[in-house]
C-alpha cells in the first residue's frame, strides 16, 4: 500500500474508534456506503480513491479531506470543518486544560472517598473550540451511562451562551460536579433533567450552584495529550 492510503487507513480507524463505530461494516451503514467498497478502502484495494468517497467520509467525522489522507490525527492538530449558516469553515484543534480540580461523580453516591486526580504536569485535550476559556472535566460517574462513559472528559465552553435543551456542567458550592439538561430558570432555581433519563427532574437553588457551564461535547481518553 502507499504511504496516503496507509495513512487514510489509519485515520479511518482512529475516527471509527473516537466516534465508537467498532467495525467498518457499521461505518458503511451510517455512510450508506457499500459495504463492499468500505471493505476495499479498509484493506487498501482502492489505491486512488475517488475525491466524493474521501468528502462523504471526512464530513461524516468532521474532519477536512486532506487531513483525512494526509495527517496523522492521531497525534498531530488536524483541521476540523465547521458548519455556520450553511458555510463551512476549516478550523483547527486546540489544546484544552484538563481541570483536576473538578469530578463529576453519581448523584446517587454519597461516599465522600471519590477523590481528585493530582499529576505532575498539566494536561490537555485535543479539541475544536472558539472558546478560549474552554476546559474539560474526567467523568467518574458510572449512572451516566450510556450518555457518558466512566472515564471520558466533558468537553466545556464557559463564554457560551445556555439555552433550554443544551447539557451543562454544574458544580455545586460542595465542589462536587455532574451533567444535567437544563430547561429553565425560573424564582431563584434552576430546573434540570439528569442525562440519565431514570432519574426524576431537579429543582436546584441558584445560591447552590457555583458554576453552570455550556457542554460542548464529550471526549475519548486518547485525545488526552500530556
């Protein structure tokens, strides 16, 4: 195979695996694809694919053509396609703090041995955001799933704007944090769903609340770079 289709390759499968598409029959489904072509791109049959092939799939992903073929994603900045009034517009990742300060954790749990993760070096997330204050958060909390695995980061936007329907961070004036839906405000509380749709709304006192922040997404570990 040649150096662009080993890396086209590898891309693919970097991107199957931070999207959770575990076998490249599922990603010919979403892409309504043959399924015997996805399997000629996925063993490097196709040695010059089409440029249509290449856009279907790095709009799939949001990721910009070239760098599909061309970057290694998974180690380097790629370039992202962003959406805005029907304009697409390349963007690059930034390097996002990991804030070790924070955990989110079960509401049901109310052992106080859920501790933070201290290391000797900052760390930071791969991730496209305009927000210079974004940051994210490691999510410890099992009842989140399947929403939000035990062990991936909440991508956060501070400056973003809330509004009803958007999932937010909310760190209570305990420190202790967790994901809800926000719905309204209304008389000096916040109204929320938790993400996990068996547990009941919440009425939630703003003088409780010390922070209640935009989510802008949810991260794998391996986008973690040390």
């Amino acid at each position: 195979m040649s150096s662009l289709t080993d890396m086209l390759i590898k891309n693919i499968r970097y991107l199957m695996y931070t999207h959770g598409i575990s076998s490249f029959t599922e990603l010919s489904k979403r892409l309504k694809m043959p399924q015997s072509t996805m399997h000629r791109i996925s063993v490097g049959e196709i040695k010059d694919p089409k440029y249509l092939m290449l856009k279907q799939i790095a709009d799939f992903f949001g990721v910009s053509t070239i760098d599909l073929i061309e970057c290694d994603l998974q180690s380097a900045q790629p370039t992202t396609v962003a959406e805005v009034d029907g304009e697409y517009y390349p963007h690059t990742f930034s390097l996002i703090p990991v804030r070790d300060d924070v955990v989110i954790k079960d509401d049901t749990n109310d052992d106080n041995d859920i501790t933070n993760d201290t290391y000797e070096t900052r760390r930071y997330l791969r991730w496209p955001s305009y927000d210079s204050d974004a940051y994210a958060v490691k999510c410890k909390a099992a009842s989140m799933t399947p929403r939000i695995k035990e062990g991936e980061f909440v991508v956060v936007e501070p400056n973003r704007e809330v509004t009803p329907g958007d999932e937010v961070l909310i760190i209570n004036t305990d420190g202790v944090a967790s994901v809800k839906t926000f719905i309204f405000e209304r008389d000096g509380n916040y109204h929320v769903i938790p993400v996990n749709e068996d547990h009941a709304p919440i009425r939630l006192p703003k003088s409780a609340v010390e922070t209640l922040h935009y989510v802008a997404g949810i991260a794998k570990p391996d986008l973690i770079k040390n």
